[in-house]
C-alpha cells in the first residue's frame, strides 16, 4: 500500500545504495523485460569502457615512452654534430656542415611527428572499437531484452 503523501508509492529509496539489482527489481517493466540479462549488458557496457580506457592509457604510455626516446637520440646526435663542426677548419666548411646537419634534423624531425601521430591514432582507433562493438552488442542485448518486440507499421 502507498504510503500517505509519497508520490513514489511503496519504493523504498534505501535501496539504491545497497544493490543496483534490487534496485532495478522494484521497477515492474511490461512486456516480459529480463533484468538479469539488462544488468549483464549493463555490466558488459562498464567492462568495454574499462577497456577501451585501458587502451588509451597504454597508447599514450607508449607515446611517452617514445618521445622520451626520440629526446634522447636527439640529445645524442646534437653532441655528435656540435663535435663534428667544431673540428671543422674553415667557417664555410662549419656553417654548409651546420645547414646540412639542419637539414637532416628537420626530415627526422617530421618524421618523427608522423610517427607520434600514428601511433595516437591507432591507439584512437583500438579504443574506439571496443567501444562502437560494444554499442553495437548493447543495442541487439537491449532489443533482446525488451521482448524481441517488433515495431508496428
């Protein structure tokens, strides 16, 4: 029986926190809906998020790492090519040396770029997937779920 003054009738908002499961058993949905199966779809929903968010992490980790690595080689040949024109004689020799090695950085510089891009797309694209799978699977499960009911025309 409905309590006096609650709009909601005998729901019991405590509920709630305790277990999302019972929570969704005070709902009487027509039409034959399995809650069972909606809160195993709505558990594999969260499990895909917690992929593809796995995913981006790991891609962003990797592209960390390799920016840290190109840096380093970056240093390293900096070294290398301050030696190399310094031990050269004449200033035209040092400064065609100087532009060549200019050069040089630059390419592998947008190489570089090229590369860091692609990897951030591929982990996108990994991340991205999972979840347009998993959209795809919940909007059958649901479907499913519902009573299999079809649309009138």
């Amino acid at each position: 029986m409905a309590k006096p003054g609650n709009p909601f009738g005998d729901f019991d908002f405590t509920k709630m926190m305790m277990d999302p499961s019972k929570l969704m058993g005070e709902f009487k949905f027509g039409g034959g809906v399995d809650m069972e199966k909606l809160m195993a779809s709505q558990r594999r929903n969260v499990e895909a998020l917690t992929a593809a968010n796995q995913l981006a992490l790991e891609g962003m980790q990797a592209v960390a790492r390799r920016q840290a690595e190109i840096f380093r080689q970056m240093m390293e040949e900096s070294g290398a090519a301050m030696k190399d024109v310094m031990g050269m004689g004449s200033p035209e020799a040092k400064a065609a040396r100087q532009t060549d090695l200019t050069k040089e950085a630059f390419k592998r510089a947008i190489s570089n770029m090229r590369e860091l891009a692609e990897m951030v797309a591929k982990s996108q694209n990994e991340a991205f997937e999972v979840i347009n799978k998993r959209v795809t699977d919940s909007l059958d499960e649901l479907r499913d779920t519902m009573g299999n009911k079809q649309p009138p025309r």
